[in-house]
C-alpha cells in the first residue's frame, strides 16, 4: 500500500510515508493534502471523474485497492435497509433468492450500472418495509451485545481458571515441603528410631500424593451454571409469552347408588335407627323418644378434648361408616 | 508357522517367533474382539509390522464379515514399500501353506506417481498409504470416502500423530501468499469473462444447480462429507451454497473482499493473538462478510474451477488455501487460535508479517476417524507415557498396553551421565548453555566415547544454534582435533543435499576404518526417518533435553488450551514431548535383537523421576539406580564393559528358547505364563 501514490501530488506518498490516503463515493483516491486544497479553492469534484463531492464523504483508506473501499461503504449502506434474517423467510430457497438480489444491487451501484432505477428500487423497499427494518435493527444490536458480554465472560473464567490451577500448584509445593520440613524436625526431637519416623513420613507423602491425583481428576471444566443453563447459551430476554387457559372448576364426584342417600355429616345427630328427625326441633322430641332412637352418631366413640384440638370429630367417623356402608348396597353394573 | 492365538489360527511366515510378538498379537487379538480401539506400545525392531500383519489378514480370513478391510497407515514412502515387502511374504507363505491361490488385494497409495483408480479400493482387503489420506480434511473426501465402517485402522510410529493433526489443520499465511492469491483470482475474473463471451450456457448451468441446491454426484456422500467437516449436524451439510456466492462474478468480488480484509490485517506493527469468533466479528464489521458464505467457500471455488474446466490446479494453490482457511475459521469456534504477526521472533528486524492459524486440539481432526471405523490401533516403539494419547485425542481405548524386549543378552545399556570428572552439573539448560564448564565437559565425554566405542557414534543435540555454538566452542578449546584424531566427525545441516551427503560419508566412513561421529539434531531428518543398524550405531549420545522452542507464541496458545480443556499441565506436556523425542533418537540404534548398543543421557535433569517415568518400558527396565547421575570416568568403565561383552560371539542358539522360539517351545506351559507377564496394562 505504501507504493501507492496520490494521483495529484503522485511525489508526496513516497516522501512522506506518514501521509494518510483518502477515498470517496466515487471510488477515487487522493491524499489529505490534496484533499484540503481542493476544498480551500471551493470546487468539489474529483480529479480523476468529476463527479461533484462533499468534504464529509472523504474517508480513510483501509484497503489497497479503492474500489474495495467504495464497495465496502455501498454495501453497508444497503445493508441498513436489506437487514432481512434467514427466520424471516419461510424457506431457505427463499432466503437465498433475497441475499442474491441485495448482491445484484450492491454491484449495480458500484459499477455504476442502473444506478437510478435501484435507487429507486431501494427506496420502494424501505418504505414498504419500514418496521421489519426497525425491529430487525434492534434485534441485531442486542445478539451484538449478548456476544460481547460472553466473550468477555469467557475471559474473565479463563483468567480466575488460570489463577487457581497457580495458587493450587503453589499450595502443593508448600505442602510438600512442610511435610519434608517436619520430617527432619521430628528427626531432630522425637525420641522414637528413626525407622518409625520414615515410615510415617512415606505414609503422609503418599497421602498428599492421593489427595493432589484426586483434585486433578476432579476439577471439570465448569460449563453449567448452577440451575441447569449451559454458559454460552443466549438467553432471550423477551418477556415469556401469557398463555391463557381455562380456569379449572372443582366438580364433586358422584356416584349413582339407586338407594336411599347418605346422610349429611351435619345430620348425623338427627338422624337414627328410627327415621330422619332432622326437620323436627329438638324441643318437641320428648326424652322418651330420643331414649328410643339411637342416633348414629351414638354407635361411634365420642372424641376427647385431644382429639377435638386436633381437628377430629366423631361425626367424621360416623359419616365415614356410614358412606362405606351405603356404597356397598345398590352397585351401579356399567 | 502356524500359531493358534486365542482360537484363532495365524500364519506366520517365520519359523521362530519372538514371545512378545506372541504376545503383540494376543493383545490385538482382544482389542479386535472388543471392537474398539487400542493404543499399543511395542519397542522397535522387534517384528511389529509381521504380527499385526500376519494377525489382522488372519483375523480377515477367518471373520470375512467382521472385518472388511485393513488401512495400514504408515508415515514416509520408504515404511510403505517396508510393509509392502513383509505382505509380499505373508501372501507367499499363505499360497505355500493352504496350496490355494489367495484372492486378497492389497493397494499402496504412495505418491503422485501412483496414484490408483478409486473403483479398485472397493475390492481391495488391504490398503496402504500415508496418514494424511485419513487425517487431512482436505484430502480425506477425495481418497478415503469409500472406505467401509467395519475395517480397521492402523497407524503405525504414531508417536507423532497429534503434531500430524495440528498440521493438517493449520494454515500460514504470508504476504507473498496473498499477492499470488490476487493475481489468481485476476485469472479467474478473467476467464469468467471470456467464457461468458463464448460459452454462457456453463455457467449458467452452475448457476441453476446452485440455486437447486443440488450437489455434484461424488460430493453429496454421507461418507466423505463426515470425514471432511466432523463437527458439523447434517442439515447444515446438506444445505445450499448461500445465495450471495451463487453468480460467479458475486463469489470472485467475494474473494476479492476477503483477500483485501486479510492484506489490512497483515498490517500490523503489533503482535495481535485472537479466537476465531472475534476474527469473524471483525470480518463483519470491516467487509461486511458472513459466517456462512465463508463456510461455502472451498466448495464454491472447487465448483468453479471444475466449470471454468480449469486444468492446471496447481496454479490455483493460493487461492486454495485462502479458500481453505475461510472454511476452517467459519466452521469450528473452539480449538482455533488466530496468531498475526509482524515479523518473525528470530529476525525481528525483518519485515514479515504472517497469519498463523493453527488448531489446538488434534482430536478435531482424528475425531471423524475413531467415530468412523470400529477398530483404531495406534502403535509405535515410544508412546509412554500411553495415557496421555486417550486424553489429547480425546477417545477412549479398550486396551493401553506397553511391552517389553525379552532378552537372551541385555543388548542395550542406558546410562544418564549427570556430571563431569569436575564434578560439574552438566545440563543444556538455557541458562547454562554459555558455561564454559559445562561444554567442556560434553566436549571430554564425546573424546573418551571416541576413544573406546568402535564404529559409528551418533549425537544429538536439542537444536541447530546450540550446535553450533557447542561445536565453535570446542574448536576454539581444541576439543575437536583431539576428537578428530580417533574419527572422523560428520555435521548435520538445515540442508537436505548437505545432510544426505553428509549421511552417505558418515556410512562409508562406518564401514571401513575407525569410524565416525554423526553430529545431528533431535528434530531433524536424521533423527526422524534415519535407522542406525549394527556398526553404524553403536552409541547414541542425547546431549540435553530437547525441549521444543519455548517462547514460541503457538506453543503457549496451545499449552494453554490443553490446561484448560485437558487439566494437563503445561510443564507435563513438554516433558513429555521432549522425552518421545528423546526416546525416538535413542531408539535408532537398535533394530533387532543381536543388535546391540550404548544410549547415553547427558544431562543430569534425566536422572529425576518425572523424566525418567516418560521414557518407554523396554528402555526403562534397563536403567538400575547405579546408572544414574554418573561421571564421566564411571561412564567410560561400564561403557568399556559393556562393549566387551557384546563383541563376543552370540549365535541364533542362544537366543533359542528365551527370546527366540519355535513353535514347540512356544506351546510350552512356562513359555505362556512368561509371556503374559510381558504385556502390563496401563
């Protein structure tokens, strides 16, 4: 690139290789000297195709060959508006059509070939599809953010990775030494033959031995958080989709006994071996009366204060006999 | 003779037998039973290549539908022609034996010279060729697409298989890359002009195929397209070329962009290091480029060539590779590391920008395969220590076994001289590589070597600048003409016509006369292909440990990813690297069992026990605790010892009955129980 020379003060670019090259919409290159003169004199057209330009226009060559520049900006352009993804299609043959007709008019614009009709064209397309365009925009930004934030995640794993594998490696050497260190202590002041001493040293050693072979077995890459979520999975921060449902209605079940029913748990002491007295007050049953009737609630244990903290009634094991009771008596045969 | 192995009845084309061939072929017997892979250790020289040979055809025969064929994988052309000579003779004995003409066929693929018709390997038993017909990506869909599920595979002197992988994955890109990119891509625009002038219709016929989706015939194979991308679904396979790369002139303005992005990074003035993620993100933001055109594009591109009927491919070979790379950094995102810089560590004041891309992980390349074919051996003279292969390449084996050399008389002696007569540590630590001690004293231990060891001496060194610096010095002590004054000393070179000539005279010098001295590199040529039979070598000294290049950036790169992928450390895997070098460069003196020779350590870091474990058992087995950290003197006195010994006469008799059997002896009760101690599990 340094062998380039600007068109107009060819001279310059060798002499003075820290001399930036510029390039514009026509695909024209000149350097930033140039480019200030011709502007200082008022005329904005290039030197090589006098196409009428704007100071702004001028952009910082990055690439040997102009016309790659030129494509580069057309195409990003373009590509602001043509910004359809591959789920809005709904099949791939389609899809490629699409990405083969924005390459048709990316090279249209830079060969200069049509240029009116597809700008037109492009025109027509962007105002037909103005919110696809807006929302697809800011579907791009955020997958560019969410990319960003992993890779930084994955930095910083890979770094506390690498500063624990050191200060574990650190630790095991500590550890070793202060089990030689303590063997010639023991050496020095333990009143034991040294044969003992040696073997427990050996055993100590082979323990650490152990230990450090487990912990490098253990140690897995850690590629699950905790709930179950692989790192490196995008997570969609759209709000999760309200499913509407039918509200669920408690239905008793009954069953069909074609007999007489059973007893309420309420009625249980109005009702007995002598008929329902339930819709009779308890005034008019004459003592006589309720001597004779047992009610079934008589045939069951009464509870004990205990029990009645507890929650349990006697009623409850009287409606619960009798349910049993009534239910064996007229089976429905389906 | 015949042998039964575990109910399977062997010919084996010689009448005796070693008892650890016996037992090799007992091992691979289990792993083929199990159906699973095998990582098998078995010291050099003693008959690998017969016995798995003779045990895998037998096992062919004998299972037709178990095992379809045998891919015998083998590292340079001249291991290929070695195991064509053995097959040549299994086959005759199998023809003398059974009287019938045997129906197998057996193919070598060696070179472009001969290459094979693709039909024939769907008939052939046994195929032989290079690793990269199987590991490279690129290459593997062209040659071994047809290739069947129930064969076994064989990789034999594997020990450097995992660098294999990383290579067949990584790519270089220099400037000079790039400008022979443009002008073939200048070419292509050209030629697409000029046949739209003439011919349209071809290209117009592509274009509709493309929009189809429709694959070439030979392409769209299950086969070959798993062996070429491993880690990608099936729907992503099959899926059409993107239509942004569908006209021709779309794709060339394409690569055009991509080729002018990669100029601009090579601009740097800094050392830039990145994953491939954030690589393509950049791509994105600078050139406005996808991930998925780029995955397309070596598939593209073939396309196109085959369109535009371009002939002479080789011309094309920058834009190949560029093509290459684009597919590799679009499709794996993890195990890849983007290394730019802008000049080289060793000349820092030469302006050279290159674009490593290297992958870190080779079981990405060898994954397709043990997935593939039901039964993988990995075999060679050094794997120790074997459990580190299972975790690197990332399979898990049915069987890790290492053996042993049974011995009528110990033929080798290892000894690890730690210090001169002086007393000095001696050691090719960097930080006493300028000691003027320390080279003296490997300067007085290679002059007593030469002095009492007949023949030919070999020495390695840990790379070409220490060499040089150890050998001017010894010039300037004068170490060099008393060495001179009992051989004559041979110097390896960075130049293969140097090296081969120097080889040449270095063997004639061998045959007649005193002898001479070999001074090579552990890395090099010499230590890699070269075998030193007999006379030729009858000492090997290692001076040093030869550690790879540290400060390399890769290197550090890939360290890094082992740690945090493997939880190998960085310090056990470049041991283990330095000791399977140091071990290959021992091990070429001794090929066969009345070969005999000396393998002197001289460094004192050998005698620790982290070096020491990594070498292979069949050299360990043979080093007591009287051989470690000696002196020079001590080392003269066994050596002398040692070689008076071996230059008695030892015949075939012998050997008989302890390391060499015969078929009766083999059945025998003991013989069995000793050889079941000979293979330890890992």
């Amino acid at each position: 690139m340094d062998d380039q020379g600007c068109p107009r003060c060819k001279t310059t670019k060798y002499r003075n290789p820290s001399l930036k090259l510029m390039v514009n919409v026509c695909g024209h290159t000149l350097c930033e000297n140039c480019v200030e003169m011709l502007f200082v004199r008022g005329s904005g057209n290039c030197v090589q195709c006098d196409t009428p330009l704007r100071k702004s226009n001028f952009r910082l060559q990055l690439f040997e060959d102009p016309a790659i520049d030129k494509e580069v900006e057309i195409r990003k352009k373009v590509l602001k508006i043509y910004n359809k993804r591959d789920f809005d299609f709904p099949s791939l043959r389609e899809y490629n059509d699409y990405l083969e007709q924005v390459e048709e008019i990316v090279y249209n614009l830079t060969n200069n070939v049509d240029v009116e009709s597809t700008k037109q064209m492009m025109e027509h397309y962007q105002r037909e599809n103005r919110d696809i365009i807006q929302r697809n925009k800011a579907k791009l930004t955020r997958e560019q953010e969410e990319l960003e934030e992993l890779l930084l995640l994955e930095q910083q794993d890979s770094q506390q990775r690498r500063l624990e594998t050191l200060q574990e490696e650190k630790r095991q050497l500590q550890a070793k030494r202060k089990s030689k260190q303590a063997l010639l202590d023991e050496l020095e002041n333990s009143q034991l033959p040294a044969s003992i001493l040696l073997a427990q040293h050996k055993d100590r050693a082979a323990q650490l031995e152990t230990q450090i072979e487990k912990q490098k077995q253990s140690v897995k890459p850690a590629t699950i958080f905790s709930t179950g979520i692989l790192k490196g999975q995008t997570v969609s921060l759209a709000p999760v989709a309200h499913i509407e449902e039918v509200l669920y209605k408690y239905q008793p079940l009954h069953i069909e006994t074609f007999g007489p029913p059973v007893p309420g748990l309420e009625q249980l002491d109005r009702i007995g071996c002598r008929g329902d007295f339930s819709a009779v007050s308890r005034e008019t049953l004459t003592p006589i009366i309720q001597e004779v009737i047992t009610w079934y609630l008589n045939h069951v244990r009464t509870a004990t204060p205990q029990d009645l903290a507890g929650g349990y009634t006697s009623g409850l094991a009287c409606h619960r006999a009798l349910q049993d009771a009534f239910s064996g008596l007229f089976p429905s045969l389906i | 003779m015949k042998l039964n192995i575990d109910g399977l009845l062997v010919y084996f084309p010689y009448d005796y037998i070693y008892p650890e061939q016996y037992s090799y072929m007992l091992e691979l017997k289990r792993t083929l039973d199990a159906k699973g892979h095998g990582v098998l250790e078995m010291p050099s020289g003693t008959g690998k290549t017969i016995s798995l040979l003779s045990l895998i055809v037998a096992y062919q025969r004998t299972y037709p539908l178990e095992v379809t064929k045998l891919i015998y994988c083998s590292r340079t052309v001249p291991e290929i022609e070695k195991v064509i000579e053995e097959l040549r003779k299994l086959m005759e004995f199998y023809t003398k034996e059974t009287g019938e003409k045997n129906n197998f066929l057996a193919l070598a693929l060696s070179s472009r010279k001969n290459l094979c018709i693709h039909p024939e390997i769907l008939h052939a038993n046994i195929v032989v060729y290079s690793y990269h017909y199987l590991l490279d990506p690129k290459i593997a869909d062209l040659v071994s697409k047809e290739l069947a599920k129930k064969s076994v595979v064989v990789f034999d002197e594997a020990h450097n298989i995992d660098n294999v992988c990383i290579d067949s994955m990584s790519v270089n890109i220099t400037r000079r890359t790039l400008d022979r990119c443009q002008t073939n891509v200048e070419t292509l625009q050209n030629t697409i002009q000029r046949i739209k002038e003439t011919d349209a219709a071809k290209l117009r016929e592509e274009y509709r195929r493309l929009v189809e989706g429709l694959k070439e015939a030979n392409v769209a194979r299950e086969t070959d397209i798993y062996l070429s991308n491993p880690v990608l679904p099936d729907e992503i396979l099959q899926e059409a070329v993107p239509g942004s790369i569908r006209t021709a002139e779309h794709f060339v303005g394409f690569l055009k962009r991509f080729l002018e992005y990669l100029k601009a990074r090579l601009r740097i003035h800094h050392v830039v290091q990145e994953s491939s993620p954030q690589f393509l993100k950049d791509i994105y933001e600078k050139v406005c480029i996808d991930r998925k055109p780029l995955r397309f594009c070596a598939e593209r591109l073939r396309s196109l060539l085959r369109t535009l009927e371009i002939a002479d491919i080789a011309d094309f070979s920058a834009v190949t590779l560029i093509s290459n790379f684009a597919t590799l950094v679009s499709t794996y995102s993890k195990g890849f590391t983007i290394i730019i810089e802008p000049f080289e560590d060793k000349t820092p004041t030469i302006v050279n920008p290159v674009l490593h891309f290297s992958c870190m992980d080779p079981s990405i390349a060898i994954k397709p395969v043990f997935e593939r074919f039901q039964s993988v051996i990995i075999t060679s003279g050094t794997l120790s220590p074997l459990d580190i292969y299972p975790r690197i390449l990332d399979f898990r084996p049915v069987t890790m076994a290492s053996f042993t050399m049974t011995l009528a008389r110990t033929c080798l002696c290892p000894l690890i001289v730690g210090r001169g007569n002086d007393q000095v540590a001696m050691s090719s630590k960097f930080e006493t590589r300028e000691d003027f001690a320390v080279i003296r004293n490997y300067g007085n231990l290679l002059l007593e070597m030469s002095a009492i060891v007949p023949d030919g001496i070999v020495a390695f060194f840990t790379s070409y600048v220490y060499m040089e610096n150890i050998v001017a010095s010894w010039y300037e002590q004068g170490i060099l003409e008393n060495i001179q004054r009992n051989k004559l000393i041979f110097i390896e070179t960075q130049d293969a016509a140097e090296t081969s000539m120097a080889l040449e005279k270095y063997q004639e010098a061998c045959e007649n006369g005193r002898g001479a001295i070999l001074l090579s590199v552990a890395r090099g040529k010499v230590s890699e292909g070269i075998d030193f039979v007999h006379h030729f070598g009858r000492a090997v000294i290692m001076f040093g440990v030869p550690y790879v290049y540290t400060q390399s950036r890769i290197l550090k790169a890939r360290l890094e990813y082992l740690r945090d992928q493997f939880q190998i450390r960085e310090n056990d895997f470049l041991t283990f690297d330095a000791m399977r070098h140091a071990a290959q460069c021992v091990g070429r003196a001794i090929r066969g069992k009345t070969d005999y020779g000396l393998m002197i350590f001289a460094d004192k870091r050998y005698a620790r026990a982290d070096k020491r474990g990594k070498l292979p058992r069949w050299i360990q087995e043979h080093i007591t605790d009287g051989s470690l950290n000696l002196t020079i003197d001590e080392t003269v006195q066994l050596s002398k010892h040692f070689l008076r010994q071996m230059a008695q006469p030892f015949r075939r008799e012998d050997q008989l009955g302890l390391s060499l059997l015969t078929l009766e002896q083999l059945q025998s009760e003991e013989m069995l129980q000793k050889i079941s101690q000979i293979a330890q599990q890992v």
